[in-house]
C-alpha cells in the first residue's frame, strides 16, 4: 500500500509517494482529465491519496477515486504547510505523502451530487444578488451626484419609482449610467428568478428543508443554505460538533491553572450558511417564542450584536434537534408555515390560483392570534425555567458558603467551572 501526495495547481499536479518507508518524488502530471485518468490507471487499488482544497480538486478526487482505495481532501490549515520554512511544490506533495502514510491527515467531507448541486445554485444566487445589489448602489450613487435628494419611495426599484426614476432629468452621462444599470437589474432579476426556481423544485422533494421552514423566520434560502453546508444531520454526533462545524462557536484560550477566556467566534466553515443563520434570526426574534426570549435575555447582558449571534448557534442547535430526531418544531405557527410553503410551490413553478390553495392566504386574524399567544405562552414558560435554573445553581453555590458571602468568582487557584444554562 503505497500513500500519495498531490500538490495541485491550474495547470499541474506534482506528485510525490511514500512506499516501504520511503518518500520520493514521482513528477508532474498536467490538470486535463485524460491525464488524470492515466495516471489514476497507474496507481493500485489499495493506493491512497491525497490533495489540498482548491477550486478543482473535488474533480480530480471524483477521477482517481474508482481507481484507489482512499482519496482524501484536507484542508490547507490541516496539515502545516502554509507555515513550512521552505515552501515548493515538490516538499508540499512530499510532505502530504509523509502526512498521509503517518495517518496524520483527517479529509474534509465530500458532499454528494445532490448536495454539491444545491452547493453551487445557492453560491450562483449569491454572486447574482451581489451584482444586483451593486448595480442599485451605482444608481443611488447617481442621484447624490446630482443633488436629487432621497427619493419618494420606500423601494427605488418599484413599478411606480422606476417610471419616475426613467422620467428624472439628469445629466446625459448620468442618464447613460441609470439607463444602463436598470437594463443589467433587469436582467439579474430574471437570472435571480430562474435560480431560485431551481432550488425551490428541489427544497419540495427534500423533507428536511421543509421541516426547518417550520420555525418562524426560516424560509427556504435558510433552510438549504444550512443543509447545503451540513449534508447528513448524522454525521454530528451532538449539537456542540455542528455549532464548531459551522463558526458558531467562541475561541477558547487556556493554559495552566488559570481559567479559560472565550474571545469572538471561530468562524470556521461554510461562511454562507453562518450569514443565513444569523440572518434568520432577524426575523426570528421579533416573533414571539423561546428564541425571543433567549434574545432578550442575552440582549439584556451582552448587547444586540452578541445577542444576535448567539442566537443563531441556539437555532443551529433547534435545527440538529428537528433533523437528527425527525421532529417538526413544537412552537410552529401552522398558518405561517403554509403560507411558506405555499410561496416555495409558487416559486418552483406551481399556478398562483387554485381553489385548494385559497384557504392558505385567508387565515382570519382571530387564528393568527392565537397562534402567536401560543407562542408567547411557550416563551414565558421558557422564562420561567431558564429562571428556576438560575435560582437552583445560585442555591447550590453558595450551599457551602457563608450565608450572603457566596461568591461566582474561582477559588483562588482553581479554574472556573464551565456551565451552561438552558
């Protein structure tokens, strides 16, 4: 069994092998998928492999793949090189081949197709609703050069603002960039259009998206935004892996006897599917809920940003409750989430109209509101036991001590005590 290192680049792969103990270097190969082959064809079937992340290293593992026993994609902050006094091509395959056959390499997960597919629509919406988003800002830019003030509308780029925004008069440079800029918004709009109706089609055939746009604030971009990063709810074994997975958890630094300081977020992994989480939350807690109320309580202590993203790691770990145990969400406001779904049939393709469909938006305010008294109920009873568990760990700390000498600091030298409350 020999172990293979390749350090892949645009338009080459240098390869280095590790057989017997020994570690050489056996060239290069260039990156087109016939030499790949041949070279995959070479190697043996219990031969293992492995490659940095970068933009084409998923289809080269997909090639070699059949041909060997284990092709493994690691990622750069892994294995040391980056930080390596000499740095070449040919010591970073050989140093990935001696990882490799030390079994020092762990392989970031390799999502499969149908994953990967929704991977590459979702980063496709984003990049068109970035352009989208400059395209306006050259527009707004526009109207300040020319001292035409804020305009008359909430939404500049509604049907009414855009027959005023075609009638202004501007200077005919400017007129050529407004002009220009509504025809590329034009455009985007439509290109948006047709991406989300490809991901709406596959969020209906997917349980688990569904079952997260139960939660209020969570609509379809969330909701396959997070399983696009996850793949497989089953491969966190508990809601602490999946918060690190994701970024969401705090930097711990600790040595000696001293106690532990948590600094920002490790904001590790996929970057989008963190924004849509923390985006989410928004929405989430102006929803009455056990959400709200775990948002106001750390609102009350830390502030609003902290509060916010703290927040987005307790709703990552609700969604590894919903998917690991097949549950929908107990606080679920059910007319909301019709509508929701509802909208996602629309998107994929679905006819507006329809008389089964009729009764989903006329949901009399009388059900709505006692939907959201539910909810409220819910928040308060979260409340309650976030404070009886408050009450219960003060009772036990100072069970031992001087009564009104109790203390929340460490025992001098003695680290602190890590708890969390609910």
């Amino acid at each position: 069994m020999r172990a293979v290192g390749l350090d892949v680049h645009l338009d080459f792969c240098e390869v280095a092998i590790v057989e017997d103990g020994e570690v050489r270097s056996a060239g290069r190969i260039e990156t087109k998928p016939e030499q790949i082959e041949l070279f995959a064809g070479s190697l043996g079937p219990d031969d293992r492999v492995a490659l940095e992340v970068t933009g084409n290293a998923w289809e080269i593992a997909r090639i070699i793949g059949p041909h060997v026993a284990q092709v493994l994609v690691v990622s750069p902050s892994d294995t040391g090189i980056r930080q390596a006094r000499a740095k070449t091509d040919r010591l970073d395959s050989r140093t990935l081949a001696k990882l490799l056959a030390a079994g020092s390499l762990d392989a970031v997960w390799m999502p499969d197709r149908e994953t990967w597919v929704m991977r590459r629509r979702l980063s496709r919406r984003g990049q068109l609703v970035w352009a989208r988003s400059r395209a306006k800002n050259e527009i707004h830019a526009v109207l300040m050069r020319q001292l035409v003030g804020r305009p008359p509308f909430s939404d500049l780029f509604g049907v009414k603002a855009r027959k005023w925004l075609a009638g202004l008069e501007l200077a005919f440079e400017e007129r050529e960039t407004v002009d220009a800029a509504m025809r590329q918004i034009e455009f985007l709009d439509s290109e948006i259009a047709e991406v989300e109706r490809l991901i709406a089609r596959d969020a209906l055939d997917s349980p688990e998206i569904k079952r997260l746009m139960g939660v209020p604030g969570v609509n379809v971009i969330v909701a396959a935004s997070f399983m696009a990063a996850i793949g497989d709810i089953s491969r966190f074994e508990n809601p602490r892996k999946l918060v690190g997975y994701l970024g969401l958890d705090p930097r711990v630094r600790q040595s000696g006897p001293g106690p532990a300081t948590h600094g920002h977020i490790s904001k590790q992994g996929s970057v989008r599917a963190r924004h849509a989480l923390v985006e989410a939350c928004w929405s989430a807690v102006r929803q009455p809920g056990p959400l709200h109320a775990f948002y106001q309580r750390i609102r009350a202590r830390r502030g609003h940003s902290v509060a916010i993203v703290a927040t987005a790691r307790k709703l990552s770990c609700l969604f590894w409750c919903l998917l690991s145990r097949e549950e929908d969400y107990a606080y679920a406001q059910p007319s909301l989430t019709k509508k929701k779904l509802r909208r996602l049939e629309i998107t994929a393709g679905a006819e507006r109209y329809t008389s089964a469909a009729s009764g989903i938006w006329k949901a009399n305010e009388a059900i709505r509101d006692a939907e959201r008294e539910l909810a409220h109920q819910a928040e308060v009873a979260y409340a309650r036991t976030v404070r009886d568990w408050h009450a219960t760990q003060a009772a036990k700390a100072g069970a031992s001590a001087t009564l009104g000498r109790a203390s929340n600091r460490p025992s001098k030298g003695k680290a602190a005590r890590q708890t969390t409350s609910p």
